[in-house]
C-alpha cells in the first residue's frame, strides 16, 4: 500500500493506492486544510488514524525546494525530514519530492479529457515539457526525455525576478518595491499575487471599487477568490476583470520564458488551482499574445502547445507514480 500526498500552502490531500494501474481509483482519499495543523506528521497522523490499511512506503509532494531529504514549505511554518517522518508514522519508507516534480510526474498518465487546450501548436515526439503551477504560490518544473522516458526537474522558478513586459507592469513593478526588498513572480503570478495587482490597481485610481465588493473583501480570509469570482461573475466588476486581465498577460509571459529557458517543444502545461477557474481569460488574446511575446522567437513559441491542466489531483496521481516507479 502507497500513501500519497500533495501538500499545498493552503490545502492538503492525501491518498492511499494499492496498484500503478489504478491511480486514478484510490482506495481512500481525503483533502485537508493545511494551516489548521502544526506539522504534517500530524495531520498525516489524522489521515492514518481514519485508514485501515497496512502502508509500507509514502512519497509527499511538497510546495517548497526538497534538498537531502528535508524540506521546508514555503508558505507555512513545516519543516519536514524524512527520517523523522518515518519514526513518527511508523511507515518504512518515505520521500519528500517537490510539489512541482509531482505533477510534472502525472502529465505521461493524463488523458485528453484531463487536459483543456489553449494553443495545440505542433509538439515534438519526445520533446522537453515544463510546467508552470499558479496555485497559493507559483510552482515550476520541466520533464526532459532519457531515451527511455521522463526524467523530471523540479525549478523554484516562480522565486526568479518579475519582469514587466509593458507601462502598467512598470507601474506595478515600481508599485511592489516600495513594499517588498525583492518581487519575484510569484508575488504577481499566484494566489498570493492576485491581491498584489487588484491593490495596485485601486490605489492608482484605475477603477472605482464598488460598494458591494468592498463589504467581501473585507470579510474575507483570502482575497483572491473574491477577485476572481467577481471578475467572472454575471455582471463583473471592471476592476477585477482588470486583475485578471493582467495576471493571464503575466502567466503568458512566464509561461513563455519557461518554454525558451528550457526549449518546451513538447508542450507547456499550466498547473495550480488558477488556471481552470479562469479558463476565458486564458483562452483571451491577453495570455497566448503575452506567451509568444519573445522577439526573434515568437515563431517558434507559436508551435509550442499551451494546455491547461483540469484534474485537481494531478499533484497526487504524479506522486502515486513516482512511488510505484521510483521506490
């Protein structure tokens, strides 16, 4: 028995599966609030204690760079070591393995079903593939082929400078230095950048923010999905349809850069819990213009295929096969 884990800044699921050809029907699977617990032995202490199952190994995926086995996540207070975890849950073997490099590990196993096209471009039999994951944070990795399969890299890329494209990225790059000694993308480029644009936006007096949206936003424990409802809502809000607009225009242009450090003729493809929820600004001008956006190599870049990922568990399956292919 495999135990499985994705674990996230914000949300936790575990799993437990028996076979590689059913990971896609684990025998038991829960997702859990990650902040509510002090360390992930104990919330995997939690998981355990609902499971009557013999579990002889476990891998984690983890949101955070994983060096000699120990790891830290880089949105909440874990440290984790896999020697530690398994003494105190008595399973014999574990692996921390980034976030990322998790679910780079599922896209061999994803189907078409799984998968919503932004650009089919024209991929290269065995090419590189890389992926971008806006989630809490931004996660990156890349799968390059051995002559055999896949080998995957995980990269704390989303860490790298922002780099702006155009005069509002100026503005909101200059915006985020009088606040922060270092802006990265994931600071405009994730579940934590949203808000950084959406205040940016406001205090510049682009857009008036409206009464009703004001009221939410100050109940709210997590701005960003405010943001984003009210962008894709019925009746949307223009200044957070102005949010969203310049955050898929900042995840093509990463996407893009991720494409030519690494030469994606494969294919990219975008993780994280962002992307499906704002599927028509992806599939706007804004994002694949943003994407080609790179001089000498904007041709090239239109034959790389653009694919978003759809299942929320694609972290978990990847870790699942890194388990059964890997220990």
């Amino acid at each position: 028995m495999l135990l499985a884990g994705d674990i996230g800044g914000t949300k936790t699921n575990l799993a437990v599966f028996s076979s590689k050809d059913e990971l896609r029907k684990p025998l038991y699977a829960k997702k859990f609030p990650s902040a509510q617990y002090t360390t992930l032995a104990a919330l995997v202490t939690d998981f355990l204690s609902e499971v009557d199952l013999p579990i002889d190994r476990a891998v984690f995926g983890v949101a955070g760079p994983v060096l000699e086995g120990k790891a830290k996540i880089t949105n909440l207070p874990w440290v984790m070591e896999e020697n530690q975890l398994q003494s105190a849950l008595k399973i014999p073997t574990i692996r921390l393995i980034n976030d990322l490099a998790a679910t780079a590990q599922s896209i061999p196993a994803l189907e078409p079903a799984d998968l919503h096209t932004l650009n089919a471009g024209e991929p290269m039999k065995n090419g590189t593939m890389s992926v971008v994951a806006p989630g809490t944070g931004l996660g990156e990795a890349f799968l390059v082929w051995d002559g055999s399969k896949y080998a995957i890299y995980p990269s704390e890329g989303g860490h790298a400078d922002f780099a702006p494209t155009n005069a509002f990225e100026v503005g909101l790059l200059v915006y985020m230095l009088e606040r922060l000694p270092h802006v990265s993308y994931e600071h405009v480029c994730s579940g934590i950048g949203l808000p950084n644009i959406y205040a940016y936006i406001k205090e510049s007096g682009m857009f008036v923010e409206p009464e009703w949206l004001s009221e939410k936003l100050a109940n709210a424990a997590d701005r960003t999905p405010v943001i984003a409802d009210g962008a894709m809502a019925a009746e949307p809000a223009p200044i957070c349809m102005a949010a969203l607009k310049s955050f898929a225009a900042i995840l093509g242009a990463e996407a893009g850069n991720m494409a030519i450090k690494v030469l994606s003729t494969g294919g990219v493809y975008l993780g994280g819990g962002i992307p499906p929820r704002i599927l028509p600004f992806l599939e706007s001008d804004d994002f694949m213009r943003a994407f080609r956006n790179k001089g000498r190599f904007s041709n090239m870049l239109g034959n790389v295929p653009v694919h978003v990922i759809l299942r929320p568990d694609a972290g978990l399956i990847g870790a699942a096969a890194y388990g059964f292919n890997m220990l």
